[in-house]
C-alpha cells in the first residue's frame, strides 16, 4: 500500500514540479523585465524585453501579449495569469492556475 502512495506521489511531483519552475521563471523574468530602463518606454517595449528573455529562458506557457502591462504609481506593473492542464493517468488531469506580477 505505501508503494502504491509513494508511485503516486512521485508521479505527482515529475508532473506538476516542472510547471512550478516554469512560473518562478516567470516571475523571474518580469522582474528583470520591469526594473529595465530600456523597457519602460513603451508597451511594445515591455513585450518586446519580455519575447528576448522568454526565447532565452524557454518560456513556453506564455506570450508577450499575454501580459497586462500598466503604471502602478511611477512604476510599471507587468502582470499575467494562465492555467495549465497536466495529464497524471487514464482520464484523470490537475488543472494549475497560475497568475503573478512584477510587484511579488
């Protein structure tokens, strides 16, 4: 009984750990993105900042025009959601919801 969980468990992790890292990349490039001095010119700008660091980075969840992009303030607040779909068995899925902006 316990192999059984730990399978589970295992599969669980090989499955959803990638999506993790994926939105902490994210994360991490929107940061980057948003205390560029280059990009806070423009929208066009931020998306264009964010495409260079997405191709880089292999972020493949999103696309530059998924960002809302605004002012908070003087500062720029670039912010995003999306939900991912992983298969774990048969007809069985986890749905992810992920949003998150510049300012966490």
């Amino acid at each position: 009984m316990s192999a059984v969980i730990l399978a589970v468990l295992a599969l669980l992790g090989m499955k959803v750990v990638p999506e993790y890292l994926e939105y902490f990349q994210i994360i991490k490039t929107l940061k980057a993105v948003s205390n560029d001095p280059n990009a806070k010119t423009s929208v066009s700008e931020v998306r264009k900042g964010f495409e260079r660091r997405a191709n880089i980075d292999n972020i493949t969840a999103i696309t530059a025009t998924d960002l809302d992009v605004s002012k908070d303030g003087g500062d720029l607040l670039i912010s995003f959601a999306y939900e991912r779909r992983v298969p774990l068995f048969a007809n069985v899925s986890l749905l992810l919801d992920f949003q998150g902006s510049s300012k966490e």
